[in-house]
C-alpha cells in the first residue's frame, strides 16, 4: 500500500478512495458490453438533475471520473473562502467517451490521486462553499467519497435488473482496510 501522506485522515481518505474506484472500475471492466449503454426504463425520472440525464454504465463511469478530478483540481487551486463551481469538464468529459474510456478513466484517477495527495494541512483546512453549503476541502474530499459510492449503487442496481452479476461489496481484494 503507497503512502500517500503524512496525514492522517488524508492518508485515510485515500487508501479508502482508492479502493473504491479500483473496485467501481473492476465491476464495469466485467460488464457485458452490451450493457454498458443499456437503460432499465424510459422517461423523465432515468436522470439525475439536469446534468446527467444520459443515465447508463458507461455515462455515470464518465461522469464520475471527470468530476472527480475537476474537483481535485479545483480544490488545489482554490483559495480560503472560495466556492466551487459544478465539476463540469467537456473536454475531459470528451476524451472519456470512446472505447477505451474505462482505462483512460483509471489514467485520469492516477492523476486525481496524485493532486490530492500532495495536500497540504493548510489546503485541507481551507473553507470553501458549494451547492450553498460551507466545507472544509477535506470535508469536501469525504463528500467526493460519498459522490462516488452513490453512483457505485446506482451502476450497482443497473447491473442487477439487467441480469449481470453485481459486484459483492465487501468481498474485494485488498483485505485489509484502512
């Protein structure tokens, strides 16, 4: 295991985040291919708000890599006090959509990894606000968290209702956990 800080509950955060998308990116790697663009149902509820409303395997995939890493971005260059925009990246959001867009998201993760983990006590401490609530970046890096693990299930339930063998959530390797 790389020991991405000195930090504590950094060093904490990422070994947990790490295995959670290593885990996320296992499960559709095993997936059909055609089931990767598949939707349980038509309508206006198969979306999440009006940003993602392409709602399959594959466009939650790109939707969570890309905004995990406009997130890590702009937590690295934000400054104490500022509020974070939606993670919104067309161009990265483009480079993730052609076949090979489940080993270019690990490649973007690697990256996302990587500027997370040389944060600072002060960067980790710094206020921010988004969606009209005040976070503390680490703070916000849990919420990261909880972002993914959200759309896990939702790829999760998708994977079950089109008969595909779901991930089992707490027999994955590496045993040991933070």
């Amino acid at each position: 295991m790389a020991d991405y800080s000195k930090i504590p509950e950094l060093n904490r955060f990422l070994v947990l985040f790490d295995r959670l998308v290593n885990f996320t990116h296992d499960g559709i790697e095993a997936t059909p291919k055609d089931k990767l663009e598949w939707v349980p149902a038509e309508g206006g509820n198969v979306q999440f708000g009006t940003r993602l409303n392409d709602v399959t395997i594959r466009a939650l995939c790109v939707h969570m890599f890309a905004g995990e890493n406009k997130w890590a971005r702009a937590l690295r260059d934000c400054k104490d006090g500022d509020a974070l925009d939606r993670p919104n990246d067309p161009a990265l959001t483009a480079k993730l959509s052609g076949e090979d867009f489940l080993s270019l998201a690990m490649d973007i993760h690697k990256e996302t990894m990587d500027i997370i983990s040389r944060f600072s006590e002060g960067d980790l401490q710094k206020s921010i606000s988004f969606a009209k609530r005040n976070w503390t970046v680490m703070g916000f890096l849990w919420a990261i968290y909880g972002h993914h693990n959200y759309h896990h299930g939702n790829i999760d339930t998708y994977w079950r209702l089109s008969g595909c063998e779901a991930a089992d959530y707490f027999n994955f390797e590496p045993r040991d956990m933070a």
